[in-house]
C-alpha cells in the first residue's frame, strides 16, 4: 500500500513542464472526487479520486468489469453518478441537463469501443456528423477536413462505404476520424485498439500521442492493452474494486512491486485473491 | 392472497410507471419543439418514409375494406331493397371508423415497429450515446422529426385511406352489382358531411401521436441487445395498437357528443 501512495505523489509531481507548454501540465481538464456508481445491486464505482492534467495523456487500465468504461462515461455526463463531484474546465457536470451539457461535450470528443458508427450513413457522412452539427455547410470545406481526418487513420479510401461493409478494426477507426475531426480539446478512447491487429495499434498510439504532442489534445484512454499503455501514457491509472489503486507514470508502474499491480502488468493471477 | 396482492401490485405500478415515462416523453418533445432545432431535412426524409412509404399499405387496406364492407352491406340491405343506403353507410364508417381505425393499426404495425426497431438498434450499439456526445439531444434528431412527420402523414393517410374505400366500395356496388351509379352517388353526398371526414382525419392525428411517442419510447428504453430490441419492437406494435383501438372508443365518444352523427 506504501507503494500505491507514494506512486500516487510521484505521478502527480512528474510532469511540471507539461507537454504543450507552460500551461499545460499545471491546470486540470478533469478533475474528479469521490465519485460513486451502483447499477443494480453490483457497486462499480466506490469513490473514484483522479485529476486529469491539461495536455497530458493518462490511461486507466483494469481487469474487465471494473468501471473504466463506466467512468469514463461520466466524465462527459453519458451517465449520471450516485454522488461525487466531476469538474471539466473549472465547471461541475454532476447534476447538469442534457443541453446544459452541450457546451462541455463540445470540447471532448469520444471513440466508444465498438465505435459506435451510425449504420445510416456513409463512412464520410459518420465522419462529417460533428462538423455538420457545428453548422458547417460548405461542402467543399467538409470534404476537404473528412479527407484530412480519414487521411490520419489510413481510410481515405473507404468513404463512400457503409459502416456495415467494412471491418471491425477499420470502423473503429473510422470512429477514430469523427472523434478528431472537430479538434476537440479532449479526446476520451474507450480500448482505441482492442481487436486491432498490431499494425494499426502501433498507428493508433501514434495518432495518440501526435494528437497530444501536436494539439495538446488531453486524452483519457480505458485499455487492457499493456504494450499500448507503455507508448502513449504520460500518468497510469490502475482502477481496482472501484478505486483508483496505483496511479504514477509508465515507469513506476513498470517497478512497482505491488502484487496486485504486478499481477495485472505482468497478466497473471493472483493466487489466493478472491 | 398475498402473492396475487403482489402480482397485482407490481402490475399496476408498471403501468403506471409506463404511463409516467410516455409523459415525461411528450413533455421532453414539446420542450424540444421550442428549445431544440428542428432538422427539416430529417423531417422531410421521414415523411417520405412514413407517408410515401405507407402507400400501398394503406391504399390496399382502404380499398379492399371499403370493397368489402360495401359487399356484406349490399347483401343484407337487399334483402330489404334497401340497396341505395349501402353508400351511406359505408361512408359514414369509412369516415368515423374504419378509415383512422385501420390505417391507424397498420401505420403502427408497419412505421411504429420501424422506429421502435430503428431507435432500440442505435440504443443497443451507443450510437444514441454518441449523438449525446457530440452535443445532439436524442429527442431533437430521433424524436422530433418522426413526431413531426407522422403528425403530417397519418391525417392524410387516414383521408387516402377512407378516399380509396369509397371508390372500391362504389366500384363494387355500382358496377359490381348493378345498383345505380347516380343514386348510389347521391346516398353518399347528402349523408357524408365535411365533419365527418376531419373526424377521421382528428383521429389519425391523435393516433400518430400514440404510435410515435410509444414506438421512440420502446427504442429509447430498449436494452440487453438483440433481444432487447426484439421486445421492444413486439411491444411497440402490441400497446400502440391497444391504446390505439381503445383511444379510439373515447375520441367516437367525444367526437360523436361534439358532431353527432347525422347532426349536419
């Protein structure tokens, strides 16, 4: 436990300069406490401390089941906490409309894990959606930025096709495309590269890590994907039981000598946990 | 006993939590019609999938109930020489009841599975999720666009509807079985008023507004994926078309009390 709490101090002192500047670094995007989540009778989140640094890239990891998706539905109000406090920019979200929600949802864009595609539309129809809604009309312009955003993951080819008739791997990124093309100050993955082959995961981290280091995007990203969290990750979070468990950078994960911490990094069971 | 109090009781709180969330729904849907933006594209696209798309459907049950309707009429009423008021009564039901009544379950059979089914798919793969995320109220792009169309749609379906009774019913009478075209013709005009018609036409409108807020409803609330959608489509059809047929008793009862037949 000594190891979780002073991992906890390290990975908040690690990163001053910050990588988009000054700014950056010092102010949090997210800041959340205390926040709590049942579903049913099943306690998912049991009181969920963590603050996410403007421009910093953090990845929460857990076993499946834990509430990483779950939380980070919350961080945009998707779904609507028991208690605890979520504020993005300086504002509460907790207890907000849905269109009083608008403003800050406009400032994060999400990849769900399965992408979450809309099988009505065209692949450049999905991807000029946030634009559109926006108000931009311009077809030229419209063209020209889903072109740029397909161009990023690699699918500039496959715009005319429909979400049905292409694969797995590809509509996520495709899912990826119409998360960026609005140049959101924060981008939320939900497991940007499970299902991927390894190719195109390597390619996602990068599109990740561009993003931050080009856009000083802030990005959350839920994965189970370990080699994944070792390239793009500026801070880790281990959610276990409902609570942030280990939080601290790459490296002090990579050392940590936690069993619980070991096991998952490691992927291996724990013998006598229950 | 107790188990049957229990049974009871759980029965009559899901109804009238049901009863609640069709509520909070047309409340949210009227905000929305003020607060929200109404995308006139998704209407128009709508109202071709509803309206246009509900013609032979609706064009098939006019005709041939009217056709049929007119032919079991003709049959009784011969037998007493009566055959010139089969127009007549076969207008004024086409009119007041058969025309909204029919169209009305079969709109909710064919457009209310279609957007139960639609919306339950879109709430199952978190596509409504990520219309929220990218700051589009799900009320504004799924809900109100269908409101508006089939409120559109249903009235003259219902008028398309009781139109094509009349004329298959006049085709069968007239031509079928002999009975003067201009005394038949004449039944119908000096029975058949204005009211009679928008009496049809109020009870399509009503019924849009059943079928619409029950079907978003079941896809809004649909869950547990495939099979999810699955209920919620068969529940859509299912308690739209009760409501439906018992809406209807009470609007007969109302709108007969404020224009009584043969009043005009």
């Amino acid at each position: 436990m000594s190891d979780k709490n002073s991992n906890h101090s390290d990975g908040q002192s690690r990163r001053e300069a910050g990588p988009c500047g000054d700014a950056a670094g010092t102010k949090n995007f997210f800041k959340v406490l205390n926040l709590r989540k049942s579903i049913g009778e099943q306690k998912i989140l049991r009181g969920v401390d963590l603050n996410i640094r403007r421009g910093e890239t953090m990845v929460v990891i857990g076993r499946s089941g834990e509430g990483k998706s779950v939380f980070l539905k919350h961080l945009i109000g998707l779904m609507k906490p028991d208690s605890g406090s979520i504020v993005v920019e300086g504002k509460e979200v907790v207890g907000l409309k849905e269109r009083q929600l608008r403003a800050v949802r406009h400032k994060v864009g999400i990849l769900f894990q399965d992408g979450a595609l809309f099988d009505s539309m065209t692949v450049a129809e999905n991807v000029a959606f946030p634009l559109m809604e926006a108000g931009v009309k311009d077809r030229t312009v419209l063209l020209e930025r889903v072109g740029q955003a397909l161009d990023k993951v690699e699918l500039a080819a496959h715009m005319a096709k429909m979400p049905i008739n292409i694969s797995g791997g590809m509509r996520k990124r495709v899912a990826l495309a119409r998360a960026i093309i609005a140049e959101p100050q924060c981008i939320l993955y939900d497991e940007p590269t499970s299902g991927l082959d390894p190719v195109v995961s390597e390619s996602i981290d990068r599109l990740i890590r561009r993003m931050q280091k080009e856009l000083c995007v802030t990005s959350l990203v839920v994965t189970h994907d370990m080699d994944s969290v070792f390239r793009i990750a500026d801070r880790v979070a281990y959610l276990r039981e409902g609570k942030i468990y280990f939080l601290g950078t790459p490296q002090e994960l990579r050392n940590s000598k936690d069993r619980f911490v070991r096991s998952f990094v490691e992927g291996r069971q724990i013998e006598d946990e229950d | 006993m107790v188990r049957l109090i229990e049974m009871t009781g759980s029965l009559v709180t899901r109804f009238l939590r049901y009863q609640g969330e069709i509520a909070q729904l047309m409340l949210e849907t009227l905000k929305a019609f003020f607060l929200g933006k109404v995308r006139w594209q998704l209407v128009g696209q709508q109202i071709v999938a509803i309206g246009f798309g509900s013609q032979l459907v609706v064009i098939v049950t006019g005709a041939f109930t009217g056709a049929v309707f007119a032919a079991q009429s003709y049959f009784k009423f011969s037998e007493f020489g009566m055959e010139s008021a089969v127009g007549a009564v076969v207008s004024i039901s086409m009119c007041r009841e058969l025309g909204p009544v029919l169209t009305g379950l079969m709109v909710a059979g064919r457009v209310g599975a279609s957007m139960a089914a639609e919306i339950g798919t879109m709430k199952v793969t978190e596509q409504i999720d990520a219309l929220r995320a990218m700051g589009v109220h799900p009320i504004d792009y799924l809900v109100i666009p269908r409101t508006i169309a089939i409120m559109v749609s249903m009235p003259l379906l219902v008028a398309e509807a009781i139109g094509f009774g009349m004329v298959a019913s006049h085709i069968i009478v007239v031509y079928g079985f002999k009975v003067p075209g201009a005394w038949y013709l004449n039944h119908v005009i000096e029975h058949t008023a204005l009211i009679d018609i928008s009496i049809g036409m109020i009870k399509g409108f009503v019924f849009s507004i059943v079928i619409v807020m029950i079907a978003c409803h079941e896809g809004l609330t649909a869950n547990n994926g495939a099979v999810g959608v699955g209920k919620g489509t068969t529940a859509a059809v299912v308690v739209s078309s009760l409501v439906l047929l018992i809406f209807n008793f009470f609007l007969s009862l109302i709108l007969n009390y404020m224009s009584p037949l043969g009043s005009s």
